[in-house]
C-alpha cells in the first residue's frame, strides 16, 4: 500500500490535496496492473513524479498553443494543441519529453530508497493443507475443508487475503503469498 507519507518522502514539496485523491487511485489501479511492488513500483512512481512536477500538477503548466498543428502528436484539426496537452499522472506530450533521463534516474534512485526490492524469499511453498490449515487459523470465511485440493473456495479465500495484505490477487500461493501467511500467523495472539 502507497501512503501519502510515502510519495511526499519522494517528493516532499507535493501538493497535498492532488496526493489525498492520488493515494487511494494509485492502491486500487497498481495492484490490479502488478506495479504495487518492486522493482516495477519505484520505476512507476519516479517516472510520475517527473512528469507531474514532483506531484504539484497534474496538467502541464504550458497552454498547449506550442503543440498546435504538429502532426507528429497527431494534433491535426484546429485546437488540438490545447485540447491535447499533457495531463493525468504521465504526461509524455512528444518526443522532447521523452528527453530528461537524468531527473527521471533521480527520482528513481529516491524511490528505490523507499520501496526496496524484497529479498528472495528463501522458503519452501506449502502444501494445499498447510495453506487451507493456516488460512483457516487466520480466520477463512467460510472455513476451509482440509482436504489437500487447490479448489475454488481455497482459491478465493488466498484472493482475500492477498487483497487484504496489499498483494496482487491472484489466488495461486507462491513464495511471497506464503511469506505474508506466515508473518500474519506469527502476529496472532
């Protein structure tokens, strides 16, 4: 999960207000496109801050006249220029903004500070029982029959919890779905 604290660790001159609508968007879109972690989350969020001004604007500060009749943005009918311009959280308006890579390797670098890569989990998958019990220990609703089989409620029930940890949902449990199982089993009292 993005916290607020976070983008303006990154940014720290962000406009508040544009980051109290961007957080909650950016939790729902990034895991449903797989970018909710790293290495894809740094790289994401440093090319965002680029192109929306360390997260001050999220519409270029131009009008967009310099943009009008040039065909190589597609801008052919009049008003294109302005209508076109760059706006939303990347706003690549032509191929001079394809230029800057050392801003964007800055921004990169800070967030590769604040979202590090995971270490390699170094432990073994479980088995379908050891998923169904943990998953049931963690309170699975319905419960789960401990029958071994990788089934539709099991599947859905790794889903929930997934979503609810802040990892991509989709309801296989590899090395860091497993991971996340045991650390919340660990939490319980």
């Amino acid at each position: 999960m993005i916290e607020t604290a976070d983008l303006l660790a990154l940014a720290p001159h962000a406009d508040r207000s544009l980051l109290s609508g961007l957080v909650p968007a950016l939790n729902v879109v990034l895991p449903v496109w797989r970018l909710a972690a790293a290495p894809r989350l740094p790289h994401f969020l440093a090319q965002a801050a680029h192109e929306t001004d360390a997260f001050r604007t999220l519409e270029e500060y131009a009008s967009g006249a310099d943009y009008e009749g040039r065909a190589d943005l597609g801008n052919v009918l009049a008003g294109d220029g302005r209508r076109f311009k760059g706006r939303g959280i990347f706003q690549t308006t032509g191929r001079r903004n394809y230029a800057g890579e050392a801003d964007r390797l800055l921004y990169l670098a800070m967030a590769e500070v604040i979202w590090p890569a995971p270490a390699a989990p170094s432990i073994a998958v479980p088995s379908a029982r050891q998923i169904q019990q943990s998953l049931n220990a963690l309170g699975a609703v319905p419960p789960l029959a401990v029958d071994g089989s990788i089934g539709p409620l099991t599947a859905e029930a790794i889903r929930k919890f997934q979503a609810a940890h802040g990892l991509v949902p989709d309801g296989h449990c590899g090395e860091v779905t497993w991971a996340a199982v045991m650390s919340a089993l660990a939490d319980l009292p």
